[in-house]
C-alpha cells in the first residue's frame, strides 16, 4: 500500500493503477473522510451520503466497492480517502492527511453561484478548489457562497455554523448545499447535550459578534476568527476545544 494510490474497482477487487492509468472522466460522485490512527467520525454516513447520490443501476456495485474501500484503508497514521464513481468505474485515492488547522479566515464569494449540482458531492469539485484558490489569493482559507439575496449558504469545503448565545445555527435546510455529515454531527450532538439549534437565513453582516465555525470531514470544527471584508466576529474561550474534543471522542474504529 503506498501513499496517494489511486485503485480501480475492477472484476470484485480494487486493482492499483500506475500513474499514466490514472482516470481521466470526470467525477459523477465522490466522499472523503479523515482516518486517524483507524477511527473514523461517523462513516455510515459518509456511506450513505455517498451510496444515495449513486445512479439506482449501480448500487450494488457500489455497496460491494465502498465495503472493500473501507478494508483498504491503513489503521495506523493519518490519512484522508477519498472514494469516487467517474462515470461508471468507481476509484478509491488514497492521500495522507494535510496538517489539520482549529481556525480559518473566510472570505465572501460575490459571483456567479458555480456549482451545477450544489447537492452532490463530487461534480463542483473542480470549480470549489478555483474558488478555494482565488480566497487564498487574497488571504483567505475558505470562500463562503452566498445566495442570490446575500444570505450564507455553505464554504467550498465547509459547512457553516453559528453561536447566538448557546443556540448552534446554521442556514436553512431549503438551501441547496452538500448535506455536511459534520455539520449534521455536530447538530446531533448539540441536541444530545440539551442545547437549542435553530435554522436562520443571515448575510454576513448579520453574524457581527457571532461565534462562526466552518465544518468538514478533514479539519472538524475551525473558529473563524476573521472574516474579510465581513462581519467583526467573536470566540467564547474553551468552547472550541470543548467542541473538538467532543467531536474526536465520537470517532470509531474501522
């Protein structure tokens, strides 16, 4: 098993590819997920996700190739898979984990909304790492879509929470966005402990002195603790890491 292997799912088994086999059609759906020493935070639903964006024709085959992907995977170190259907071969890439980071400056995207299917994930990727580069251009780690009124729908990479008070928010569910499995985690969670969650349709302006975090599968939860050109945000000290550990301590292994 080597580090940034691409394998091909290929007569009931997952075949490594050499580098001028590597696939070339366009990404149909795709899932990805931080593995730390073997856990995983919530991978049925990661496999849901991904299995629920599947054409019907190829479930089956599917659920055969996402069961292998998982066997696949090393227990040992940090790693962040990603599987993918590209037409109709599904692949698995394997990549070692970035540096995970706890905060991340954003940035509003103004133009044009880019994505062509905001629900699935998989087909935008392309167009989300453009928006990705073009934040970082100007000092940003994430770029925040906004709807056509101005309201925040979700980052490129990333869900969007929100603090009023000990209420966790986040946009409206009628908001086309990829259904964040650590976002829903994490309002799970909320639930669990006894807080409020409440769905609220905000501009940027609206989160002055809000607690906003942006959320996904690598990371976790990040803080953002400033939003260019935007909003001048706030943290409540502790509950960040009270958060990332929470999160961490749901993990299971594989």
């Amino acid at each position: 098993m080597s580090a940034n292997a691409i394998y091909r799912w290929q007569a009931d088994q997952l075949i490594e590819l050499v580098p001028e086999e590597a696939p070339t059609a366009s990404i149909t759906v795709a899932d990805s997920w931080l593995v730390d020493t073997g856990k995983v935070l919530a991978l049925n639903l990661h496999r849901q996700r991904f299995m629920d964006a599947v054409p019907v024709s190829l479930r089956e085959t599917a659920d055969n190739f996402f069961t292998a992907a998982v066997a696949q995977l090393p227990r040992a170190g940090a790693w962040f898979p990603r599987v993918e259907l590209r037409g109709a071969e599904f692949f698995l890439r394997l990549r070692p984990a970035p540096e995970l980071q706890r905060s991340a400056k954003v940035i509003s995207f103004t133009g044009d909304d880019p994505r062509t299917m905001p629900t699935i994930k998989g087909p935008d990727l392309d167009a989300m790492a453009a928006l990705s580069a073009a934040a970082h251009g100007h000092g940003a780690d994430e770029a925040i879509l906004l709807s056509s009124e101005g309201y925040v729908v979700e980052g490129a990479y990333s869900a969007v929470l929100w603090w009023r008070g000990d209420i966790l928010c986040g946009p409206p569910a009628e908001f086309e966005r990829i259904d964040s499995v650590t976002a829903r985690t994490s309002l799970m969670l909320a639930r669990a402990l006894g807080l409020d969650i409440h769905e609220e349709a905000v501009t940027p302006a609206e989160l002055d002195a809000t607690e906003v975090w942006v959320v996904n599968a690598l990371h976790g939860i990040r803080i953002v603790p400033r939003w260019i050109d935007g909003p001048e945000l706030a943290e409540r000290p502790q509950r960040l890491e009270q958060w990332r550990t929470r999160l961490g301590a749901l993990a299971r292994p594989i």
